[in-house]
C-alpha cells in the first residue's frame, strides 16, 4: 500500500504526516490495526545541580542560511534565540537529570556533542504534532557551533560599510515567489553562517549532516561600473545605492536590460498613495513592497487593477530582456 500527497506552498514535514494519516486510517478500515498508538514525549525535565562544564556550550551556532544564539545560565536555563528573526520568540528548555535540556511540554529534548572533526553540534531531538495528522519524530544536528576569529581592519572596515544595507534580487525568473520575500538584509559581524575571508567574500564551512547543512553556500561582493554587487550561489544581487527612486509624475517605460537584471525603484515620499496602472507583456512581473520590505502585491497572482504605492516602499520589474514595462498614473 503507498500513498502520495502534492501540496502547493507545503512543506514535506505536513506532507509526511498526511500520508502517514492516510495510511493508517486505509489500515484501521481493512481491519489491520485495531488502533493507534499514543502520541509520545520525553517527559519534562528533572530537576538537577547543572555541572558548571555545561556552561561552555553557551555562544553562536550556524546552520544553513542562519545563526542562533545559546545562552545557558549557572541554574540551568538554556534560551535559543534567532539572529536574522530577531522577533520570533526565543525557545527556553531546562536542565534535566540526563544531562539534556528539555522544553516545557516535553515534546523537546537537546544536548550537546563534540565529534571526532572537532566540532561541536546541538543534537535536537523532538516530537511534533499536527491537529487531526498526528505526531512524526525527529532526530538531528540543528546547528553547529562558530569559533571567533580576528579579522585584519581593513576587512572589518569594508563588512562594517555594508551593515544594514539593502540588497535587492536582480536575477530570479519573473514568475519567482522569491519576489514575494523582499530584500535581502546583511548582518553585521560573522555573517550567518559564513565565516568572513576577506573584504569581499565569505564561505559557509558547515558540516551539518542533513537539512542544517544542506544548500550552503558562500558571498562574494564586486564592482561594476562604480555598483556594488553582491553575488551568492546562482543569485546576483545590486546594494541599495544602485536603487533609484521612481517618478509617476508622467508616463514612463521602464525596459529589462540585455543582462536580463531586475529593475528597483523606490517610492518617494511624493509618490507615496498615488495610484499607478502598469502595462506589460505576459512574460514579465512585478512586486510591489511596504517600507518594512514585505511585499502587498505580485502581479503573477494579484488581480490585474491600479495599484496604489506606499510611501517609503520599493517596487521591482522582472521578466526577459528587452520587455517594456508602460506605467501611467
């Protein structure tokens, strides 16, 4: 017996406890399994001394596209926070008997293990749950943990340039929902994951095995014709000083260069609320995004109607080169 589900803006977790469902409601009806079995959890934490060596597990952790902050104190409380999702809420676990650090409900259970390569790893072992689908189990390394290094000052001068920055997607196919996303923000110091080489680069040197140590990849910054870009696995993408504003005071064309690059703009305060009426061909998009960088409209799924910019916001034309975009007000 097999069973196969296709969602659309899933993701393979959900996906697998559907088909499990599935399954196991196929199995009960033919009288195979007479019932299921209980959902599990490691139990809450025990009480106990926390051994002060625990405290050297405390510091920065990196794994695909992403950092966390650990931080144990003396009592036995172990906080995770996310550095580029400063405002999801930080996990806290605490110290049981076993020596792991568990969560409040029991579903979660971590420690720490230092491998044979010489790294040290967050082991995350947990039981999820989904309403109605059931539970599935999982057990990996979630993040490995990243030494401090001493940069040269001209290195720390040139990433220190850059923090904050804006940097905006130019080569993703018109129909991409990565234009759903927005810009791309850089963290200042080590970034992400990436351990900083030089003035201009970055490498990820993860060795996650699983989903935290897939896809990585590094960053590399150049110059053109006086433009910084910054180029990352097949992505290129343009600093926010190559972004010009947009000017709906009269009708315009705006048209994709050979490059087949994205054009920003941004939208001035003078532009901001005034509505605009975009005409393209159907082998182009674009997105338009608040100021905060999320996006409120992406002509591949919005309906064809004016669209009214917000102030501060930026808005981003994609599709092959040469296509024109008309805009009138």
């Amino acid at each position: 017996m097999a069973a196969s589900v296709v969602t659309s803006d899933g993701n393979s977790t959900n996906d697998q406890l559907l088909v499990n469902e599935i399954l196991l409601q196929a199995l009960k009806e033919k009288g195979i399994i007479d019932e299921f079995k209980p959902e599990k959890s490691y139990g809450i934490a025990v009480k106990a001394d926390m051994p002060k060596s625990m405290l050297q597990y405390s510091g920065i952790y990196g794994a695909s596209g992403a950092t966390i902050t650990i931080d144990i104190t003396e009592d036995g409380v172990m906080s995770v926070a996310s550095e580029p999702s400063p405002n999801n809420p930080t996990q806290i676990y605490e110290y049981s008997d076993d020596g792991t650090f568990r969560s409040t409900d029991g579903n979660t259970m971590n420690s720490f293990v230092k491998e044979e390569n010489g790294r040290t790893y967050l082991w995350t072992r947990q039981y999820a749950s989904l309403p109605g689908l059931g539970q599935t189990a999982m057990s990996m390394y979630n993040a490995e943990k990243l030494q401090p290094q001493d940069l040269p000052k001209k290195t720390i001068e040139a990433w220190n340039e850059r923090d904050g920055k804006n940097y905006y997607l130019l080569n993703e196919k018109y129909t991409s929902l990565v234009y759903l996303v927005g810009p791309s923000k850089q963290l200042p110091g080590y970034v992400l994951d990436k351990r900083i080489t030089s003035p201009n680069t970055a490498i990820s040197e993860l060795q996650i095995p699983g989903t935290s140590g897939r896809d990585l990849s590094g960053y590399s910054f150049f110059t053109q014709n006086g433009i910084e870009y910054l180029k990352s696995g097949a992505s290129v993408l343009v600093s926010e000083e190559a972004v010009k504003p947009l000017n709906v005071a009269n009708k315009s064309i705006i048209t994709i260069p050979s490059s087949g690059y994205a054009e920003w703009y941004t939208v001035g305060n003078e532009d901001g609320g005034k509505t605009i009426k975009v005409s393209m061909s159907s082998n182009a998009s674009f997105a338009v995004y608040n100021k905060e960088g999320a996006c409120i409209y992406f002509s591949v799924i919005g309906e064809k109607e004016p669209i009214t910019l917000p102030e501060g916001g930026t808005i981003v034309f994609a599709g092959d080169a040469g296509t024109k975009f008309e805009i009138s007000a």
